[in-house]
C-alpha cells in the first residue's frame, strides 16, 4: 500500500505542476503576446528568517500593481501544486517548480483572477494582484527540517515571509484584500483565512476565497481512505501540526484537520468557496487512484463519463453529496458565499475561460467571476449550488489523456 501511495504522491506533483495528467489545460502561457507577463521576485531577507523552499532557496512571488479605483485594493492567490508525505517524495518535488525556485518560471501569465483587463476579469482587473508560488509541499503550512536529505519544511515561515514582504509593497495600506488559492492553495487560503484577516485593522474589508481546495476525507473506491492515508504522512513529516487552527486540534487529531470539512465552520472572515461537485483531481487521484483499481475498470469512465456505469455514477454522487453536507456550516452564514457547480473540473478561478469568457460556466445564469464579484462587494447573495451531474451544459470539463 505504502508502495502505491508513493507513486500516487508523484502524480500529485505531475497533475499540478505540468499539467500531464488531465487535458484541457490552459497552456497559452507566454506563447502569446496578448497576455500579461509578470516577473517573478524572490523574497529579499527570506533565507534568514527561515523562509524557504524545500531545497532551502528562496521562495518567490509575481507582482503586478493596481492603478485607478483598485490601487489600495489587493488580491493574493496562493499557488497550488500537490503535496508530498515522504522523504523520497519530497526529494523528487525539490527538483521541481514546487520545491525550489531555481526551477520556478521566471515570468508568469497572468489571467483568469489575475489579468489586468475589465474585459476578462471585471471586478478586480484593476486591483494589485500577486500569486505567491508554492514550493513546500504543505499548503504553507509545515515547520520542520530534514537535515540528512536537505529538506526544509518551512511552509508557514514562507506564507509569513510573504505576507511580510508585500504589507512593505503597500498591503499595509490597503482598503481591501482578497486572499485566494487554487486547488493545494485553496486548501491554504482556509488555514490561513482568519491569519490573513489579521494582518488588517477592522476597518479594511478582508475576505477569503477557496477555488478547488476542499479536499474531502472520502471513501476510495476500494472502500479505503486514499487521501487519509497520504494526508497522515503529509502532516506528519512536514510538523504540519503546529500550526493548523486550534479551533480543530482541540478535539480531533491534526490529520483531520488537514481536511477542509472539519475546518470551515470555525472560519470566522467572510468566505467563499468555489469548487466542482465532482472535482476532477479527486475523482482521478482520491476516489479512483491507480492503485485501487488494479484491473482498470474505471478507466473507461475516468475517461468519459458516459463510459461510466450505473454503480460508478452513484459512487460519483455519494461523493457529490458528501460535499454538500460537509459544506453545509458555509451556508449559515449571509457573509459566506458558494458557487458549487456540478463539473469534473478543477481551479477555475486561474484559466479564463473558467473565470470570465463566453462560454464559460454558469450557476444562475452567472459566470464565476460575477458571482465572487457580487459576493466580495455585497451586492447580492451568492449559494449558488448546482443539480446533479449530467444537468449542467456549460461546463468546462477535464479529460484525462
């Protein structure tokens, strides 16, 4: 099992960091000129506080200022990218973007939430935008060290670093902040919500936002618990532990509050959460990994969904509804806001066409981007959640390839 869990832990990096497991990913990237470049920034000082990644460089950020009405308004996304629960897992990803910045992409497309025009991002295109990349392999959230495999845990001292570096950029000023992550990013943008809001006088609107990060403590399609077990050795390697809210480590142990669910009900910033019913990362590598069917008789319907039997289906919708009674705390609150729409997607706040384009999808006859927009400035409520799978006609799935 241990075995097959490792291997599972490199398609974890593969799937986030190069786009090689599911298709239909957004790859324009520098090949077109049309879109806006940024330059990445390493964190000055960050080495001498700790602050690194897991070959011990520097972590590093991409920067674009807001001008206009948005100049004193900031949106942060937290990088996603997997995580690793080995010390050979961990190893592999600090040859990678997701453990070292000597291998990160010194210049960044920026679209989805972060492009600079009205026209594709029409509620925050003005606003200073920043991604902070990820290069730990625990949501920003381990403390420890790995002295005899040069591995360094630091993914909170990152998170601090950065959140350092840009109140001197001029968050400190800020009238009001957006923290925001996709998929591993999500799940660190609920650890640090409430850390975040923080850093902020009460006078500044501060809220979070989740895109494809809550990660559910499900049963495998073996009737296992595929991502419990690879989460156990994410907390436990990394000292993950320390720093997890102590809302939840009060009364359950830190591997369970690892999981979202257990998480979002002691989130006390204004929240929203944006995910697919049927995440494809987790359908592919949680619910239905290699490992828990060694004679491929899900593979027909990983591929297409119309492949799937009625049995597969059902599974599909247990986990679909697990979700919506794991999210059931978010919706008691009027500041919280939902967009659960029912795609076998995953980060949707990042690509444009997901977040802001014709065809993009809709809940309510509303695109993503409107729906954060009408949350984030009040102008309506926002628990948008979709019928059951095949109902929606505009979503933007992903394939496998």
């Amino acid at each position: 099992m241990r075995t097959a869990v490792m291997v599972a832990a490199v398609v974890f990096v593969l799937f986030f960091s190069y786009g090689l497991v599911l298709g239909k990913v957004d790859n324009r990237g520098l090949l077109n000129p049309d879109l806006l470049s940024v330059n990445l920034t390493l964190i000055p000082g960050a080495a001498a506080k700790g602050a690194v990644c897991l070959d011990g460089t520097p972590p590093g950020y991409h920067f674009h200022p807001g001008f206009g009405s948005g100049a004193n308004s900031w949106v942060i996304q937290l990088e996603g990218g997997g995580w690793c629960n080995s010390i050979k897992d961990c190893v592999f990803r600090k040859t990678t973007p997701r453990g070292s910045s000597k291998f990160m992409e010194k210049i960044l497309a920026f679209t989805g939430i972060l492009s600079n025009r009205s026209e594709e991002n029409p509620d925050f295109y003005n606003w200073n935008r920043v991604k902070l990349r990820y290069c730990d392999g625990a949501s920003f959230s381990g403390e420890g060290q790995d002295q005899a495999n040069g591995l360094f845990f630091r993914g909170q001292r990152i998170f601090e670093a950065g959140m350092e570096e840009l109140m001197e950029k001029g968050m400190k000023n800020a009238d009001q902040a957006l923290l925001s992550g996709c998929s591993a990013g999500g799940l660190a943008s609920i650890i640090h919500c409430d850390e975040f809001r923080d850093l902020f006088p009460s006078t500044v609107k501060v809220k979070c936002m989740s895109d494809a990060g809550f990660f559910l403590d499900a049963i495998d399609a073996a009737g296992g618990h595929t991502l419990r077990y690879f989460y156990d050795g994410v907390v436990g390697l990394q000292g993950v532990a320390k720093n997890l809210p102590s809302s939840c480590t009060s009364h359950l142990n830190p591997t369970s509050c690892f999981f979202p669910q257990n998480l979002v009900a002691n989130i006390k910033t204004p929240f929203f959460l944006l995910n697919a019913a049927y995440d494809a990362w987790q359908f592919q590598e949680s619910l239905v990994p290699a490992s828990v069917d060694p004679h491929g008789e899900w593979k027909a319907c990983k591929f297409d969904r119309s492949n799937c039997n009625s049995t597969q289906i059902q599974f599909l919708q247990d986990f679909r509804m697990q979700m919506l009674d794991d999210i059931k705390p978010l919706t008691r609150s009027d500041q919280n806001g939902l967009f659960i729409n029912s795609c076998f997607a995953h980060c949707q706040t990042e690509k444009q066409d997901t977040w802001y384009a014709n065809d993009s999808p809709l809940l309510g006859n509303k695109k993503i981007a409107e729906s954060v927009g009408d949350w984030f400035f009040n102008r309506s409520p926002v628990k948008a959640i979709d019928c059951a799978y095949p109902c929606d006609k505009t979503c933007h799935d992903l394939i496998v390839k």
